[in-house]
C-alpha cells in the first residue's frame, strides 16, 4: 500500500505540472533575454536588433556574435555569460522536474 507522501499522480495532472513548468521556464528566459538587450543596447549603444542577437546567442551557449568596445560592455557581457550559464541550468532543471520525479517514483527512490 502506498503512503500519502508516495500516492501516485494521474497523467492529467503530470501534464498540467509539466506545462505550469514549462511557462515558467519561459518566463524566465524571456526575462534573461530581456536583461542582455538592456545590457547590450545601454553599454555597447547596439541596436535592439544586434541587441537581441547577441543575448540570444550568450543566454544559448554559443558566444557572442558582435565585437565589444567598451569596458564597461565587456564586464556586463562577462558577468551576463555567467549568469546565463547558471540560468540555463535552473531552467532546464525546472522543466524537467517533474519527468525526474515521476521516473523517481516509478523506481521507488522517494526523496526523505
């Protein structure tokens, strides 16, 4: 017999759990995205354009496309690159939570 804390969940409500994680994964990105463009066009007077692509391509992993001037500029673009390393993380994290947790429970590893 399973105790309370090990009653298994119905598919639906793994799927909402999946979908609530999966907009707040979102969110988050969107919201990091939205701090490199700041960043971007205020120090290195980019264009929102150049902007975007250059966070997009930092917040992803790839490096910068754009070559930087200012210092100012290339401790903001230092400090955004480690921050995105650790957002990556967390939101990948955050949208598989659920899945880790329902392979946890299918092996019987409940966390105490």
């Amino acid at each position: 017999m399973l105790e309370k804390s090990q009653k298994q969940i119905s598919n639906r409500q793994f799927i909402k759990h999946l979908i609530r994680n999966f907009i707040f994964g979102l969110i988050f990105i969107i919201i990091a995205l939205f701090i490199g463009m700041c960043g971007y066009h205020y120090y290195e007077k980019m264009s929102w354009v150049d902007s975007f692509i250059n966070a997009s391509m930092i917040l992803s992993g790839m490096g910068p496309v754009t070559t930087l001037y200012t210092i100012e500029g290339k401790i903001f673009a230092g400090l955004y690159a480690l921050f995105s390393g650790l957002a990556f993380i967390a939101i990948v994290a955050l949208i598989f939570a659920p899945i880790i947790r329902k392979f946890f429970r299918k092996i019987h590893l409940e966390l105490l």
